[in-house]
C-alpha cells in the first residue's frame, strides 16, 4: 500500500509537463529523411523542404504535411560534409548551412545558396558559396573546455544570416554564441556578437540544436532536444537583448529542424533512433498559451516513448549521480529494479503485459522520490 499511496499522490499532478498548447505528429517522414536536420515553408505550411545531415546525397526534399515526397533536388556543385540546418529569406532563397563540426575541427565551413527553387522546373540545381571561420578559434580541436565551434543553427533576418553554436564544452558552460555574416558569396571571418546562457547542464537537455524566426511578430526560437528558447521584444538583431522564456517540449528525441509557417504555428522534425524506434517524424506546435517551465524542472527525469512497447528511454538532469530505479504495476508489485550511474539508459519493456505501470526513482543527495506514469501497449 506504500507505493500505491506514493501512486495517486502523483497522478494529481500529471499535467504539469505540458507546455504547449498544441503539439501534434503528423507523419512519419520518408526513410531517406531518417537524419533530418533543418526544416523550412516556402507556402506558408503547405509544403516543406527538408535536408539529411551527412552520409547521404547532396539533395533536398519537399514533402507536404504527409510526409509525402513531392520533390527531390540535386546539387550539382558541391560536396557534403555536414549539412546541420536549412533556412530561407523573403524572396524564397533557400541556405544550407555545412557547418557541422563535432569534433571542432573543420576548417572547410561553407554555406549554399540556392535562388529561385520555387521557379526551378529541373531536378538539379547549382549552388553559390559562402565560406567563413572563426576568428575566435585559434586550435583546431580546442581545449576541451573552449569547444563551442559545432554548429546546427542558423536563420536569416534584416538581410543577414544569424548563427548559434551547439555548446560542447566540458566542463559545460551553458552559451550559445550568435555570429552574423551577410547572406551574399564572400568568405567571411566572423567574430560572436552575442551570446545567451541556456541553462548548467547536461548538454543534451542545454545544447542548440536549431532556430527558426517569425519575422513579423519578431519571435525567434533556439531548439534543443527537449526544449526551445523564445526571444520576443528585440531591437535589430540583438535577438538575446529581448525578453526570453523557455518551453518544454512534450517528448524528448533528437530534434533538430524547426521553422515558422504562420498563425503562430511552427513545424518540427526528428532524427530517427533505431535502438528504440523513436523519432522520424514531422510535428506541428502552437505556443499561443504556452507558459514558463520552471514548474518541469522539478522533476529530474525524463521517459520516452510513453506509451512505450520494447524499449523505454530514461534521460536524468542530474548527470553524474546514481539513481534506483523501479517498476511497479497497478497493484504496487515491483517489476523492473535498476541502478543507473549515466545520462541516458535504455530499459527492456517487452517481458511486460500491455498495462499501466508506475516508475520511481530515488535520485541525488536529498534522496528525493518521484514517480511517473508507464503505459505498455504492444
């Protein structure tokens, strides 16, 4: 009776993760889009180009809000290294940002142009060039604690393209910088103009993964894999100068294309995890009555897919604690026992029968319990 007491003490609270006031999947994107990393409208939401970071061929896809492919282009011109986020300007000319740097070590950084797409009646398409780097780095790697030099961000605003770093320091330091380069062909040596702290870590929950902006209401979004940051009431570009607010997102999965359509709707895509089937998909937010999450940061873990069939994924907050870990079914009978020491864990579900069951966790020095829902549907 212990833990069935501990059971409806949580449910009574079992809203106050949602965030959004609207978020929907509408489909499961085309398997040749499993790595989706940028995401943008041309038509206001009717249709979407999307592009696949590496290992993959040098095209974009626009697919509708089935998912459904309707186009594939090719550039004829370039070649791939790490293609992190796609962004466009009033005009519909679409950048691709190469700019993916995982290790900080890159020192081919590019940037395509692709002008007149809606126009352009053939599958093959040339591109123009923009190349630039750092003047801020000096070591290629860095030092481990100044490795901020990754980037899968970037939009386009007032005729220049806006970018901001994914945050690989260790020990983790929170910041986002902003670099600001004119979107015309040049090469470009760019020094940060601003910077915003994200939160203390762990990075996957603080790190950049994508932007989007709406640039009639002046609203500028920053996408991580479980959150995003708005910036409103800006001057200029100061995008960081404005007011803020963090939003946290329904699901946790590696996000990382996002885009304004209009009507304050937003589009979303997802890489896809095929350790526990988990992503891949197109998704549609609306944030007109979101709120503040600092009632969600109470809770130091995450589970995701709920509901869940093989494997259940456990993200904590706390990184570099050991957390007790336990399933009960309805009736309070402990199922599943676990001892996890990482950030992340997957759980084996399947010897389970289709039900509701409870997790708990006893985690961090305060010993503090907290429990969440479990739904098992094979």
């Amino acid at each position: 009776m212990k833990h069935f007491a501990i059971i409806l003490l949580w449910i009574s609270g079992w809203n106050l993760h949602s965030q959004t006031s609207s978020w929907n999947q509408l489909c499961k994107l085309d398997s040749r889009m499993n790595h989706s990393s940028g995401i943008l409208s041309l038509n206001q939401g009717l249709s979407f180009w999307t592009q696949v970071d590496n290992n993959s061929p040098e095209e974009i896809y626009e697919i509708n809000t089935d998912c459904r492919v309707l186009r594939t282009l090719k550039m004829t011109n370039v070649s791939k290294t790490d293609w992190e986020d796609i962004t466009t300007d009033y005009k519909g000319t679409i950048y691709i940002g190469d700019f993916g740097n995982n290790n900080n070590d890159r020192t081919n950084l590019k940037i395509y142009i692709l002008k007149n797409v809606d126009q352009h009646s053939s599958d093959q398409i040339t591109a123009e060039k923009i190349t630039f780097s750092y003047a801020n780095q000096k070591d290629f790697p860095p030092s481990s604690a100044e490795q901020n030099f990754d980037m899968e961000a970037m939009v386009w605003y007032q005729d220049s393209l806006h970018l901001f770093s994914k945050n690989r320091t260790s020990p983790f330091t929170g910041y986002t910088y902003q670099y600001t380069m004119p979107a015309i062909p040049g090469d470009y040596k760019l020094s940060p103009v601003d910077s915003f702290k994200t939160g203390p870590g762990p990075m996957l929950f603080f790190w950049i993964t994508g932007a989007a902006i709406n640039p009639v209401e002046k609203q500028l979004i920053l996408l991580s894999h479980d959150r995003i940051w708005m910036f409103t009431d800006f001057q200029s570009s100061r995008f960081f100068q404005g007011k803020s607010q963090m939003i946290v997102l329904p699901t946790f999965t590696q996000k990382e294309g996002i885009c304004y359509a209009k009507d304050n709707t937003w589009y979303l895509t997802d890489e896809y995890n095929s350790t526990i089937n988990l992503g891949g998909n197109l998704y549609e937010m609306k944030l007109d009555q979101a709120t503040n999450s600092t009632e969600a940061e109470e809770f130091n873990f995450e589970i995701h897919p709920n509901p869940v069939q093989e494997f259940l994924q456990i993200l904590f907050h706390d990184d570099g604690e050991s957390h007790d870990v336990r399933i009960y079914n309805f009736m309070g009978k402990l199922c599943l026992n676990y001892t996890f020491n990482k950030l992340r864990n997957i759980i084996p579900m399947k010897d389970l029968s289709n039900g509701i069951y409870f997790i708990q966790t006893t985690s961090g020095k305060l010993k503090k319990l907290i429990s969440k829902k479990i739904v098992v549907d094979k």
